[in-house]
C-alpha cells in the first residue's frame, strides 16, 4: 500500500514571526504575520499588502461599505526577522537532542522559538 505523500510544504514562517518583505510594493517593511496560508504558499501579514473590498448591502449593513484588508504576500517574497538580533535572516532545520527539528537562524546559529 502506497503512502500519502504530504501536499502542505513546509514554511520558514510560522504565524506570530516578524518578517520583512524583501520583495514587492512593500518592500523593506517589517511587520507580524497574522495567518499562514500554505496550501497557496502565502501569509496575511499586519498592516501590509491592503486591499480595497466592496461589501454589498444587506439587511444588517443596509448602506454596504469599502473595507481596507489585508491580502496575502507570497512566502518567498518574506524573510524571518531574528528575534534576539533583529536582522533578517535565513532559516534552517536542525534536530535537537529529542530529535525533534527546529528552526535556526543562519546567521547567528540560535534557535528560533
């Protein structure tokens, strides 16, 4: 019998991470990751990436309304910001002494909780 093979990749982005975006309209900007979407590889991040959303009206919004959101960034276009340097930095796996892998910042060698 065949195994299912995982559809979800795993992310260098959890939500609550400070990211900067690196590339894009809101490049250079730092901000908190509200939602991970990984099925579409995107993350809602605070602040950026507005969009404008029209509500229809209805019986319990009888005027409608124009509504600012956020819309999702692409994760490559993200890149973690360290928490205990405050840089930005690329991440890797590495097991700890349970076996269990975590994230590590590549420029300084610590673990990201």
């Amino acid at each position: 019998m065949e195994r299912k093979k995982n559809k979800q990749p795993k992310l260098h982005i959890k939500t609550g991470d400070t990211v900067k975006v690196i590339a894009g309209n809101e490049k250079g900007k730092t901000a908190k990751v509200i939602k991970v979407l990984p099925a579409k590889s995107r993350a809602i991040v605070e602040g950026l990436n507005m969009i404008t959303k029209h509500i229809k009206p209805s019986a319990s919004n009888p005027q409608g309304s124009i509504e600012k959101k956020e819309a999702g960034i692409h994760i490559s276009n993200l890149m973690l910001v360290d928490p205990a340097s405050g840089e930005a930095t690329r991440t890797g796996r590495k097991a700890d002494e349970n076996g269990k892998l975590q994230r590590y910042s590549k420029k300084t060698g610590e673990v990201i909780k």
